[in-house]
C-alpha cells in the first residue's frame, strides 16, 4: 500500500510538472513585486508635487516626520511642527475685534 501511494505521488508531481496551467509563483511573485513597485513610486511622485504646490500656496506641509514609533509620540510630534499656526493665527474673529 505505502508503494502505491508513493508511486501515485511520483506521478502526480510528473503530471504538475508538466501541467501548462500550474501556476507558476516565482513569476506571480516577481510580478506583483514589480506592480507595487511601480505604485509606490507614483504614490511617491504625486505627494512630492502636491507637497510642493501646498507650500507654494502657503500651506504647511510637514514630510519629515518618522512614523515608524507609538502613534503617541507622533501626535506629540505632529503637535509641536504646527503649533504656531495655531498660537500665532489670524481667523477672521480675531480680526473683526482688531
């Protein structure tokens, strides 16, 4: 019984080997490598240009900031990098009474 499962084991491996339908995952890999690739760098293109036209237009535009510690310590970061938008604002109360 052991010889005939290992025998019809052996034939099945000869019959995927040669199965033009068997996907191949290397190449499935490799592909979708690339394809994210690709899509990192325009997602790396446009925030580039969309950081430079915000700035051009006065925006504050913060991309260096490290992402990779606690959500907390980003927060406290992102904080302090625009609190002198808000310390240092002029909305449209505050000039009304000026």
């Amino acid at each position: 019984m052991d010889r005939w499962d290992e025998e019809r084991d052996a034939e099945d491996e000869a019959a995927d080997e040669n199965d033009a339908e068997k996907p191949n995952h290397e190449e499935m890999l490799d592909k979708e490598k690339e394809t994210l690739k690709e899509r990192r760098e325009k997602d790396e293109t446009f925030m580039e240009e969309f950081g430079t036209a915000l700035k051009e237009k006065g925006v504050t535009v913060i991309d260096d900031l490290k992402a990779d510690v606690s959500a907390d310590y980003v927060f406290i970061k992102l904080l302090d990098k625009i609190k002198d938008n808000f310390s240092l604002r002029k909305d449209i109360i505050e000039k009304e009474q000026a």
